[in-house]
C-alpha cells in the first residue's frame, strides 16, 4: 500500500505538468516575443485574465494561433493586428491612442495639472488670508497710536524739552 | 460666490455617482464586434448534414439571416433553440455554424430538438470562429442579403432579443442600409 502511494505521488506532479500547454521554439529570441506577445494580449472572454494567464478554450486556442503565427514567422505588429481585426481593441492590454483613449491616455495628467492649480490656489489664497489678519491685528493693537494720538505725543515730547 | 464654492463637493459627487451608475447597467462581457459592417470572412468548410458538401461564405448571401454560432456543449445554446425553432416558424433565414463540436452528437440534437437552419457549417476546428472573433457560445449575428456583417448578440436569443433582432432584418429586407452602431 505504501508502495503505491509512493508511485502515485510520483506521478501527481508529472500529471498536473501535463495539463499545462507545452510549445517548441526554435530560438529563446522566439520563445520571449510568445512570452510577451500572450501577456500583452487579453482573453476575450475573461474580464482580466491575459491569454498566459487564462484556462478558458479560447485563450488556448489563441495561444496556438499566436504561436502558429510566429512559426510562420509574422512580426509581432501583424499577430496583434490579426487579434484586433477579430476580437477588437478590447484585446490590447495597451490600448492605443486614438479618440476614444484621449482620456484614458492623458486623462491622469489633466488630473494632476487640476489638482497642481487648486493647490496653488488654496495656498495663494492662505497667503492673502495671512497677510490681511496682520494688518487688522496691527490696527488693533494698543500701542498703535492714531494720527491725533501721535501728534499729542509729540506735543508732550516737546513741552518736556522745553522746560 | 462663497456660497457656490460650497456646493461644489455636492456638484462632484453627483457627476461621479451619475457615472459610476451608469457603469453599473453596463455589462463588460459584452465586446462590439470588430467585424461590424464588414463582409463574413471567407471559409470552406464542410456541411454538418454532409461531409461531401462543401460550403463557403457565398452560400450565406441572398437574404438577410440570423447566422448562429452553437454547439451540443452548449447549455445556453438548448435554451435559445426553442426560440431558433419559432423565428424559422415566423417564416425568416436562420443559418446555423456548428462550432467545435462532434458531428454525430450535432446530428441526434438536430433530431431531437427539430433543425431550425437553413444550412449548417461544420466548424469543428473553430476557424471560422476564431475569424468570426466567437468568444463563447452562443453568439447570433445578422448579415445582409450581401453577407456583410450588421449585428452581433452574444448570448442567449429570447423573446426580447429576437424582437430587436427582427427589427434589423425587417429594415434590411426593406432596403435600408442600417448601420449599427
């Protein structure tokens, strides 16, 4: 009995490799574009799986045709256009750029140029806020004295020098 | 002035509620197709009635159709072919693509449920639907009496989606070009 066991657990790793897709290169250049080219290709059927990454049939399938158009010896640009004319732009994990992704693109910069201007507002303005408190506070305090007040002052002054 | 400044955060949170709302309707299974208003792709493929014959995408024109990807494996595909069943009864083209599936099995289903198609291709590999962008049956498309591409449902045609469907192909029967959006 424990025999078998000990065979059946040599073989539970062999079969799990088993259901894992295995594919031929023919040069490690070839095999890092597949690599890089199924990353950056997203299953159309999972919501946020990419074709690596996905059990799903027709992440399979288009992991086969990705690897059957490298050996045919496409470029990379003509295997994502080949997805994209099928499966749409939904397949990019890189969209590009184009009107509809203005937004997606360069929206995080407008955010930041929005939120750089309200900052430089709100300081500005507690800069002034700062200032304008000052000024009122010098108004009240006592030992400022008002131009009648001064003037008498320097009467005073005077008369003393005087005698 | 200052009293407007106030109720921006409020103005902010209604934009961002109105659109994250909005968000929620929206299913993100659904993909538009890429082949919108485009021509089928062309295949040769066998007849699922008959390995001998030959089909290609000229055998799809001459009427507006419902070009139906299914399969045995597929448990939508029974729910929906009931209703396949009643659009062929209402007198318009259903074509069927038999996708990746056993031609025997397709042929005992056909017997069993009755055949609403017009013709079926056998598509056992799935390359006319890997050029077709099938990501999951069932999935329906509408082409034009020229073959060419105007809608595609992915999912289960009922009784509502086939009325939206209907109206499509009324209007190309009719002559209008509609372009979906």
């Amino acid at each position: 009995m424990r025999y078998f066991i000990a065979v059946f657990l040599l073989i539970l790793p062999v079969s799990v490799w088993s259901a894992i897709d295995t594919y031929e290169f023919k040069d490690d250049a070839t095999r890092e574009r597949f690599k890089q080219l199924t990353f950056e290709l997203r299953c159309p059927k999972c919501q946020n799986q990419n074709l690596q990454d996905s059990n799903s049939p027709i992440a399979s399938d288009l992991r086969n045709e990705v690897y059957k158009m490298l050996q045919e010896g496409n470029d990379d640009s003509e295997i994502v256009d080949f997805m994209v004319a099928r499966y749409g732009e939904f397949v990019l994990y890189r969209p590009p750029v184009n009107k509809a992704t203005y937004v997606l693109w360069y929206g995080p910069f407008g955010l930041v140029v929005i939120g750089i201007i309200v900052v430089l507002m709100v300081s500005k303005k507690r800069k002034r806020n700062t200032t304008t408190s000052e000024v009122s506070s010098e108004s009240n305090d006592e030992t400022h004295l008002s131009s009648d007040e001064s003037e008498r002052l320097k009467d005073l002054l005077d008369t003393g020098k005087n005698k | 002035m200052r009293r407007f400044i106030l109720f921006v955060p409020l103005v902010i949170f209604v934009g961002i509620g109105v659109f994250l709302w909005k968000g929620l309707q929206l299913d993100p299974t659904e993909l538009p197709s890429a082949l919108l208003n485009k021509p089928l792709p062309a295949f040769q493929l066998s007849a699922l009635s008959d390995p001998e014959r030959q089909l290609t995408e000229a055998d799809f024109k001459g009427e507006p159709a419902l070009v139906n990807v299914w399969a045995t494996w597929c448990p939508s595909c029974k729910q929906e072919h009931a209703q396949l069943n009643r659009i062929k009864a209402e007198g318009y083209k259903v074509i069927g693509i038999n996708y990746k599936d056993d031609r025997q099995k397709a042929d005992i289903w056909l017997k069993k449920y009755l055949n609403p198609y017009a013709l079926n291709v056998f598509d056992n590999e799935g390359s006319l639907g890997l050029d077709l962008g099938v990501y999951g049956a069932p999935e329906t498309y509408v082409i034009d009496a020229e073959g060419i591409i105007r809608y595609k449902h992915v999912g289960v045609v009922d009784e509502k989606v086939w009325g939206q469907l209907k109206g499509i192909i009324d209007q190309l029967k009719s002559g209008n070009k509609v372009l979906a959006q």
